[in-house]
C-alpha cells in the first residue's frame, strides 16, 4: 500500500516545486480596495444627502406657506362665525403664528418647531391683521398700511404670501 503525503504549505510546496500559486486562488478583498470602495460611496452617499436636503427645504416651505394659507382663512371663518374680530399675528422672531379674538387666543402654532423653518414678517417682524365680521379685514386694526406680508424661509428657499389691506391673501406671482 502506498503512503499519500501532504504539506501544510500547500502554496510553499507549489512554489518549491517551480509552479507558483494563483492570484485568483485567494479569497476576500485587500486593504486598498476595501479603502476605495468605503471613498467612492461616501462621496455618492453626501451628494445624495445634499439633494435630498434640498427637496426637504422646498417641501417644508410648500406645507408651511399652505399653513399659513389655511391659518389665513380660519381667521375669516372664525371672525364670521363668532361675530367679533380675529386678530392673525405673525411674529417672525418667534417663528410664531396666532389667531385671537380680544377675548381668548383659538390657535397658535411655531413654524420653526413644525417644520423647521425660519418666518419673518413684513414690514416689521410683528404683523397684524385683523378680520371682521363681515369676512375683510378692519384696516383700523391692522399693523400695517399697504401692505403685509409673511416670509417661510428653510435654506435656499423661500416662499411668501401677502395680504392686502382688506384681507385678501396674496402671492408673488399675483401681484
């Protein structure tokens, strides 16, 4: 019977005997390719996150001018159905939204904390409007005398709505 013998070093023996081992024999990855891998997707991974940041801004200033849309007609709806005069402030230093009549405060809101934007106000940082029973706004009331405006700002973006004297909302392209 005839005795088989084999190394443990099968790839010194392969090189003792003038046949060298393969390259493609090995498993796993080396250092450097591992390292350019781990390069080339952090590079795709923060242009991806700048991106989406960016669609976040656009987005959170889309839904935080729509709010205020909204905030806008339930000072006319609440003025009308309670017969007395609802006040809308915007306070930018605050990123604050209010509705109140003279007597109770019906909803406030903080833009900044809701979607993480930055309001400001025009012509000051406190704007006042005040709607009327008859459902347009009392320009006795009204902190200011042309025009007023609300500025929803989250990075580059920015987007505004105005109201008129009277009580009407307004938007840059309509004006």
């Amino acid at each position: 019977m005839a005795r088989i013998w084999c190394s443990p070093f099968p790839a010194y023996d392969a090189h003792a005997q003038g046949v060298s081992p393969k390259m493609n024999d090995r498993k796993g990855f080396t250092l450097v390719e591992m390292v350019v891998v781990i390069m080339v997707a952090s590079v795709i991974l923060a242009s991806t996150v700048r991106s989406f940041g960016d669609v976040g801004d656009r987005r959170a200033v889309v839904a935080a001018q729509a709010t205020f849309e909204g905030m806008h007609a339930r000072a006319r709806a609440q003025a009308i159905e309670k017969g007395t005069i609802v006040e809308l402030h915007v306070d930018g230093s605050e990123d604050l939204v209010w509705l109140q009549t003279a007597s109770e405060q019906l909803e406030i809101l903080d833009f900044n904390e809701v979607y993480g934007i930055d309001l400001q106000g025009y012509p000051t940082d406190d704007v006042k409007l005040c709607m009327s029973p008859r459902g347009f706004a009392e320009t006795t009331c009204n902190s200011f005398p042309s025009l007023g405006a609300a500025f929803f700002v989250a990075g580059d973006e920015i987007l505004w709505a105005a109201f008129l004297p009277l009580g009407q909302l307004v938007y840059p392209d309509s004006i």
